[in-house]
C-alpha cells in the first residue's frame, strides 16, 4: 500500500514539471524599428495613443505612408507641428487638455523624423 502511494505521488511531480511553461514572453519590449523610432514610440504611447488608438501598430513607414510624418522634415510633419511647443513656428495643439511634452519628449520625437 505503501509502495503504492509513493509511486503515485511520484507520478503527480513528474506529470506537474512537464506542465511548467515558459511564460517569459511579457516584457513589454514591444516597439520594433531603429532606437530613434523606439524613443520617439514609448512618448507617442504614453502622451498620444490614449486617443490616436488606429496608430499603436503603426510602423515608422506607416506614419510616412499615412502622411502623418514627411520625412526628415519636422516642419512638413503633422505628427509634430500639432504638437504644443513644437520649435518649428507652428501653433501646436496637441494634446487636448493634457500637459504640454517636456523638451526632451519633444526633442525625441524630432530626432527620430530628422532620422528618417
Ligand atoms: C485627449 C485626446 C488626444 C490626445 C491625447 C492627442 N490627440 Fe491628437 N487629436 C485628437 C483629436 C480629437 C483629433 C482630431 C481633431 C483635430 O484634428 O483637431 C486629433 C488630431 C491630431 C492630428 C491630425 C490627425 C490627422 O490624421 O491628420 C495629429 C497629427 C495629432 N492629433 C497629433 C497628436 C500627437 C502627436 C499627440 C501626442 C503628443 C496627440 N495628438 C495626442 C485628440 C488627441
């Protein structure tokens, strides 16, 4: 009897580690594209996506084709002329009722159409 239950209790540990998963696919690292794309992407999904949702799987070359980015041109970019405190001489307004981007957020944001 003895024998029977260590037998079967060994049995549930061998049948519980073949059931331990890999589960390290969750780290957020999801931005993929050249370092300028990913730092001006993390801003863009913090201060713009709230709203602009359709852009969230959007590629550099999406935002180029969507006329939202020209570029190497920040000042024929509408992506950037909207946004408030935008050094481009344009009246931005972007975004709505949220605090205005820090100049580094901005400047990142520049440096990766400049990039392009
Ligand atoms: C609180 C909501 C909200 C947030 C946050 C927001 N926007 Fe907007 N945005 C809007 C709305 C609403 C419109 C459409 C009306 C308009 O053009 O003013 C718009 C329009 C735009 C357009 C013109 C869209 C087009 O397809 O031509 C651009 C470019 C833009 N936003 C950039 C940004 C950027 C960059 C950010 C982040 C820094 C941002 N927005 C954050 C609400 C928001």
């Amino acid at each position: 009897m003895c024998k029977v239950l260590v037998l079967f209790f060994l049995g549930l540990g061998i049948l519980g580690c073949g059931k331990v998963k890999n589960s390290s696919s969750s780290d957020g690292g999801s931005i993929v594209g050249t370092a300028e794309f990913v730092s001006a992407m993390e801003i863009v999904q913090s201060k713009c996506l709230s709203c602009h949702n359709t852009w969230a799987t959007y590629s550099s070359d999406d935002y180029v084709k969507k006329g939202l980015v020209f570029k190497g041109s920040p000042a024929n970019s509408s992506l950037y002329t909207r946004i408030r405190g935008n050094d481009v001489g344009q009246a931005g307004d972007m975004p709505p009722g949220q605090p205005t981007l820090t100049y580094t957020e901005i400047k990142e944001i520049k440096a990766w159409i400049n990039s392009l």
